[in-house]
C-alpha cells in the first residue's frame, strides 16, 4: 500500500508539473509575440489592425482551449489595458495604483520569468476574494531587455488542481494536500472537512509535515498518520499525502492472510497437477502415432507440436523436419512439372514473331490502298497500330497518349464493324498525355460500351463519349453511352472478380488491377440506369516518369 501511495502522488506530482508548465509556456508565448509586442512597443492605437485583432481573439480563445485559466490580464505602460474573464466580467485595479504593490514589486524582481501567486485577490478592487492562483511576468521589449513595456497576469482555478487530486483512486480515509512553495495550502481533496488543522498549525509543524525526513510518521488531532511526499520542480510545490497508519496495519494483515490462503492454494494445484502429468506421459506419443497413421493414409501436411524437451520432444521435433522435407520434395516435382509447361508455353509464343505480324498487316494496308479499298486500308491500319500499342515492346506501362491513342484505334476498328450502330466523342485534355499508367484500363470499358449498351439502339441514335482529364488529386478519365444500361445487379456482378480467374481483360481485371496498383480507393465507379446509359469513372493517379512508376510497382504491384 505505501509504494503504491508512493506511485499514486508522482502521477498526481507530474499532472501538476504538466499544468504549471503549461500556463508559463503559455504567458512566454504572450508576451514574446511579436505582434503584442509591437502593441506595447507604440502609442495605445485608436482601432486594432487584423494581425493585433488576430493576437486579441486568440488571447480570448485560449480561456476555452485551456479550461483551467480563468482570467488574463495585460497592463501596457503605454495605457493599454487588455482583460478577460472565464466566468464573468471583472473590475480591476488601476495600473498607477498596482504599480504600488508588493503583487507589482514581487512581479518586476523576477525580470520577465514566471512569478507564481497564492492568490489573484490583489489585481481587484473592494477585497473581492477568488478561488485561484496566479502567475505574472513582466513584459519587456525581446529586443531590449531595459525597455519595460508592461506587465502580464493569468489566473489558474484552484479546481482544476483539485481535479487532478480527486480524480486519484486512494482509500478515503488518505488526506491529499497539494501546497506551495510558500507553505500556503492551494488545494485538498477532504469535500467534508477541511484540514484546518493544516492552517492553523504553525510554521515548524509545517515545515515538519512536508519534510519528514526519516521519521514519517506524525501525529494529527490524537491519529497516527504516514506521510508520502512528491516535490513539483522547479516550482518547489509539494504534494502530501496523509493516510492513517492503523489502516495501511490492517492492509498488511489482510495481504498476510491472502499470502497464506495463495500459498496453500499453490500446493494444492501443484499435487493435482503432478497427478495429471504423471496420466499425460503417453499423451505426446500417441499423437505423434495418430499423425504417422494420417501420413501413411496419404495427409502429407502433417506437424505434431512439440510439447517437451526430452527424448520424445526430439523424436517429435524429427518427425516435423522429415514431413516437411518431403513436402518440399513434392513442391520441388510440381513447381519443376509446372515450369516445363511455362517453357513449352512461351516457346509457343515465340514462334508468333510481332515484327512478322506488323510487317504482314502493312502489307494488306499497302494492297488495300493500292487496290482502292480505302475503307479496308483504314479499318488494317488501326488494326495494326492497336497491336503495336497493346504489345508496347512487352513493357506492362506506357504514356497517357498511347492509351487514347490505342482507344482511338479500337474505336475506328468497331465503327467499321458497326457503321451504323454508334457515334463517338472525345474531348480529352492534352495536358494528361504525358503521364504514365498501366496498359489496357480504358479499352475493356469501352468494348463493354459498344457490344453490350448499342445492340437495342436505332440508327445513330448511340452515343459514346470519351472525356479525360486533370483533377485535384490525379487523372479522370468518364466513359459515358445512352445505351440499355444495367441494374444494380448487374453493376454488382460486373465487378466481382471471378474465383477461376477468367475474364481475360474485362472490367473486372480492370478494377483488380486499379485496387492492386494504387490501392482500394481508385476502384472503378459504375453509375447505371435502365433506359437511361451508363458511366464509368476512372480515376488515376498522376505518375511523371518512369523512376516513379517502379517505385510504384514495387510498393503496390507485387
């Protein structure tokens, strides 16, 4: 109980440090503004400018920032008066007449550091009386230490350091008092009964309870208290605590008994557990053969843990490594199988030569022209430009202008299929065409368009428009169609990525590349109605050069 009494008064110690430093932070802050000093530093003005208005208002906040100030006040020597109260509005004294007080003199001797105060009863006239403290500073000029230029009062309610005493869990019987340098006391948390005695003791009684010394424990109104003590610096506060000495006996009688009943409680726990341990001795070992059982049935994925150290523990540990070495093994013969598949795989690939594909559609363009099959000639050069674009060198990345570039294609390519069926419009911001993005993001949406949103329309009624650029936080590219549009269902379903992988390039590969690229906030956004048509918002984020682009991937697209 005493070190936990001890503990309780170096946390309330440190939430009294923390206020104190807090409010002479705050009146250092004050009257080292530049701003205020400017104020002080001239004629008192007729109206304020906006940065002294600024100054002014932030002074009245901080009563509300700071719920324990209860009132500042600035005298200026140039007759500037600034006051405000946390409560209710005050009278105070004159400036000529303060200057007169020991309040004034105790103040200015401290040359501008903190000057803390047993009580704010001195700035008020008609020995007015209120429950706080006070801490004051003389303000003088930051850049002449021998220029005053006036002086600075804040008030501190003695409630706020009560709450930080009552707030304590402590038995009800321990008196906290929280005193000042002075020996005067600010605040105590008995609600009932206040410590008179503490007032109308002497000096040496005093100075006796703050500083016991070896000896703590002392005598109050015929009562045996101990004493625990906590100093604030570098205020020289002190916190007391005073709890009975017969109660802290009785608590250590109780924790004897409670030692002795946890004592017995122990042996009795330890006999039962011997009983088990002695009945549990196979347990290890038949585990370990049911999971032999299940490795020879053919459950490969077998570990028993290891629940000793000795010489069944070491069997059990062995037994793990040999599983998983021959899981190993096993992964090692598919992961072989499987890349003699990739290799048969991509030697099929190779065989499909780009350059012989490119050169084999330039010819048919050439003929085509020759021929006079422009229209031919148009739908093979699209064609060809689509595959040099999507392809990209085997590159998974390319500029903003080869994806509208590669769309445009695609789109000249279902327009010669489709004659009839759509028009499209384009209007794309030529400042995003520099940027770089990931490959096929716009075309999926745009052939979902054009299959699906046009096969109900008349003649030239289906209109598909094609907008892009900058925003506040990146790229935004709006495929919008007047088409049959879809339910919310379907919207749903459109997205959801298939188990099986499949879908190739579609909408849903799309959103999962989005998310996978550049996180869960640039999915696809799909607005739908019935009737109506459909819209597709992507957005991306802006990627100047090829640098960020890998840092980008190797953050993300892992």
């Amino acid at each position: 109980m005493i070190g936990h009494q001890h503990q309780t008064i170096g946390l309330i110690e440190n939430n009294i440090k923390m206020m104190l430093d807090d409010a002479q932070d705050i009146s250092s802050y004050i009257m080292n503004n530049e701003t205020f000093q400017n104020l002080l530093n001239q004629p008192k003005p007729e109206e304020y400018n906006r940065a002294q208005q600024t100054m002014l208002s932030y002074l009245s906040n901080l009563k509300t920032a700071k719920s324990y100030i209860s009132f500042i006040i600035v005298y200026g020597e140039n007759g500037f008066v600034f006051r405000d109260f946390k409560d209710f509005y005050r009278e105070v004294v004159p400036y000529q007449q303060l200057n007169e007080s020991p309040t004034y003199i105790a103040t200015a001797a401290k040359e501008g550091e903190a000057n803390w105060m047993f009580s704010s009863d001195p700035l008020f006239p008609y020995l007015q009386q209120y429950n706080e403290v006070m801490v004051g500073r003389r303000i003088t000029n930051i850049y002449d230490s021998e220029e005053k230029l006036g002086m600075l009062f804040m008030g501190i309610g003695r409630e706020a350091f009560l709450a930080s005493i009552q707030d304590v869990e402590l038995s009800d019987s321990t008196q906290l008092l929280l005193v000042d340098d002075n020996y005067n006391l600010v605040a105590s948390n008995q609600k009932n009964r206040d410590v008179d005695y503490y007032r109308e003791s002497d000096l040496e009684f005093k100075k006796r309870l703050i500083h016991p010394g070896d000896n703590p424990v002392i005598r109050v109104n015929g009562q045996d208290f101990y004493i625990s003590t906590a100093k604030v610096e570098p205020y020289e506060w002190m916190v007391v605590s005073l709890t009975p000495l017969k109660e802290i006996r009785e608590q250590h009688q109780v924790l004897l008994k409670f030692t002795l009943i946890a004592s017995v409680s122990v042996m009795l726990i330890v006999a039962l557990l011997s009983i088990f341990l002695s009945r549990n001795v196979t347990s290890p070992i038949r585990k370990l053969l049911r999971s032999m059982n299940d490795f020879k049935r053919g459950d490969f994925n077998q570990k028993v843990a290891v629940e000793s150290k000795d010489e069944v523990g070491l069997l059990t540990q062995k037994y793990n490594q040999m599983v998983a070495e021959l899981n190993e093994l096993i992964q090692k013969v598919y992961i072989s199988q499987t890349n003699q598949k990739m290799i048969e795989l991509k030697t099929l690939q190779a065989q499909i030569e780009p350059h012989f594909l490119y050169n084999t559609l330039d010819y048919i363009f050439l003929n085509s022209k020759i021929n006079g099959d422009d229209e031919t000639a148009e739908v093979v050069r699209s064609l060809s430009q689509l595959f040099r674009i999507s392809l990209n060198r085997g590159s998974d990345y390319y500029s903003m202008e080869n994806e509208i570039n590669q769309i445009k294609a695609y789109v000249n390519i279902q327009q010669a299929r489709f004659p009839s069926r759509f028009k499209v419009e384009y209007e794309i911001d030529p400042k995003v065409e520099p940027y770089l993005t990931s490959k096929l993001l716009l075309q999926p949406i745009v052939e979902n368009a054009i299959i699906h949103s046009f096969d109900h329309k008349e003649k030239g009624e289906g209109v598909l428009r094609i907008s892009g650029g900058l925003s506040e936080d990146g790229i935004v590219f709006v495929v919008e169609d007047n088409g049959k549009g879809m339910t919310e269902e379907q919207v749903a379903a459109l997205l959801q990525v298939s188990p099986n992988g499949s879908g190739g390039y579609g909408i849903k590969n799309v959103n999962e590349r989005l998310t996978m690229l550049f996180g869960e906030e640039y999915r696809l956004r799909i607005a739908s109605k019935i009737g109506k048509g459909t819209t597709v918002t992507i957005r991306l984020p802006i990627i100047h050069n090829e640098e960020e682009w890998v840092s980008l991937y190797e953050n993300h697209g892992h």
